[in-house]
C-alpha cells in the first residue's frame, strides 16, 4: 500500500496507511481522583477506581486517530485499524449493604469512522466489551486487533478514523472495583489505520 504523510488527502482507487494519528481527546466523568485518562499518538491510558464509599461511578474515556480529506467519486472503501490492547479489571464486594452485581468494572474498546462534514459516525465496529461483576473477580483482556469497516466516502467530505475506549468503575457500601490500561505496560493501542479500495 502506499504511504501517506499525515493530513495528506486520500485519493479515490489509492489505498492509503497511516502509521501517525493526528487527533486526539481524553476526559474524565465522576471522581478526577479516582480515575486516569491520557492520549497522544499511538497510544491511549486509561485507568479508573470506585472504592468504598456510599456510590462511585467513575468513568474515563479517549480516543486516538487519524483525519483526511477524501477526494475521488463518491464510493465505498474498507477502512482497517490495527493495534493492541493489554489491561485488568478487578472487583472486591463486601458484604456490608452492598447486593451482588452493584459493583463493577467495565471495558469497552471500539473501532469509528466519522464524517467530519456532518459529524456522523458513519461506521462503528466493537473490539473488545468486557464486564465483571462478581464478589471477587478479576480478567486481564489483552490481544492484538485487526478490523474493518464499510465506509462511503463522499468527494470533498474530511473523515477521521478513530479507536475510542471507555472505562467504568462502579462501587457501593463497602466494596472496591478497577479498571487499568495504565500501568506500566498496560495501554490501548492503534499502531496502523488505512483506507483500501
């Protein structure tokens, strides 16, 4: 495929790879002390916590990707994102007050194509959605990624190909829960995106 310098335009029958992203945003909901977002490049780190306390619901989100500007007859393409992921999610639930399944950890990783012109997403595919609940429990989601997506690109629209990952801790009463793509070599990644006709 051939390879294109960030921002360049994406002509029509040119595949395109991108290995740069050049947008990205990060933002924290519920406790700023409890949770943990940052993205920049290739990389997204998340991390959030709901430790004890009457109810926490905490929520960090991000995203990394890529912006172009289509330029060709109106068509569609498969737009491909590649990367990694490697994380844990934990729950600790204790027995004072708190009913089994009110504590959680939850992941949730997706692949979008937005229409800059409009602001739709004009497409979305799930990579990863994982959520425990149990008194004691804990998963360790990591893998490697390669998806696609059915997109119709319109002559003179700009698009961003974007990876969006959310992460969600919920505690009640006596009772802890975790989610962390943040700590030493734990992230969220999306090394390469591209365009194929």
């Amino acid at each position: 495929m051939m390879r294109v310098n960030p921002g360049t335009i994406v002509y029509g029958g040119i595949s395109a790879t991108f290995n740069q992203m050049d947008v990205a945003d990060y933002g924290i909901i519920g406790s700023s002390t409890n949770s943990y977002s940052y993205a920049s490049g290739q990389n997204i780190y998340l991390k959030t916590e709901g430790d004890s306390g009457f109810i926490q619901n905490n929520t960090g989100w991000a995203y990394v990707g890529k912006a172009f500007i289509y330029s060709g007859s109106t068509r569609n393409a498969s737009v491909y994102v590649k990367g990694n992921y490697k994380g844990m999610l934990e729950t600790s639930q204790g027995s004072l007050g708190a009913l089994p399944g009110s504590t959680s950890s939850a992941i949730s990783i997706v692949a979008s194509v937005y229409d800059m012109e409009t602001g739709a997403r004009a497409a979305q595919r799930t990579i990863l959605s994982r959520n425990i609940s149990g008194m004691f429990d804990a998963e360790y989601p990591t893998g490697n990624y390669y998806d696609e997506l059915s997109v119709y690109l319109q002559n003179g629209h700009a698009y961003k190909i974007v990876l969006e990952a959310t992460a969600e801790s919920k505690a009640f009463g006596v009772t802890k829960s975790k989610v962390d793509f943040k700590f030493f070599d734990r992230s969220i990644k999306m090394t390469e995106c591209g365009v194929v006709f």
